[in-house]
C-alpha cells in the first residue's frame, strides 16, 4: 500500500508520468546524500521531510505530497 495515498501526489504533479520521474529523481539524491555522510560533502539537499519510513522511495513521495518538490520541463 502506497504513503501517501495517490490522491494526495496527483494533487502536486501534472501526471503519473511526472510523479515517477520525479519520485525516482528524489528518491537517487536523497541515497546520495546518505552515502555522502561518511565522506563529509554533501552536494545535495537532505530530506525535506521527518519520515516514519527509512526508505528513499517513500521519503520523496511523502515531500511531493506536502509539495516541497518543485518541478518544471525543460524544453530540447
């Protein structure tokens, strides 16, 4: 079962399409900046969110639903 409720993510993103993309986006900086802790540099943002769950995927969705993620396309 999904957190948040899928209701509550299509609410701060244009598609399904657009909410993996970005989930997934969020979910690899967020793994990155735990494997960073060690080294000392952090080249991006902890999580935005105080999350019950330790997984990376659930972090991103739940600062998408509380609409801390911003995105926007990028024309070619």
């Amino acid at each position: 079962m999904i957190h948040p409720k899928l209701d509550q993510l299509l609410d701060n993103v244009d598609s399904r399409y657009a909410l993996v993309i970005v989930g997934a986006k969020r979910a690899r900086q967020i793994n990155n900046y735990y494997h960073q802790l060690g080294e000392g540099t952090f080249e991006v943002p902890p999580p935005l969110v105080e999350s019950r769950s330790s997984n990376h995927l659930t972090m991103s969705l739940e600062e998408i639903s509380e609409g801390k993620i911003k995105y926007a396309y990028q024309r070619a």
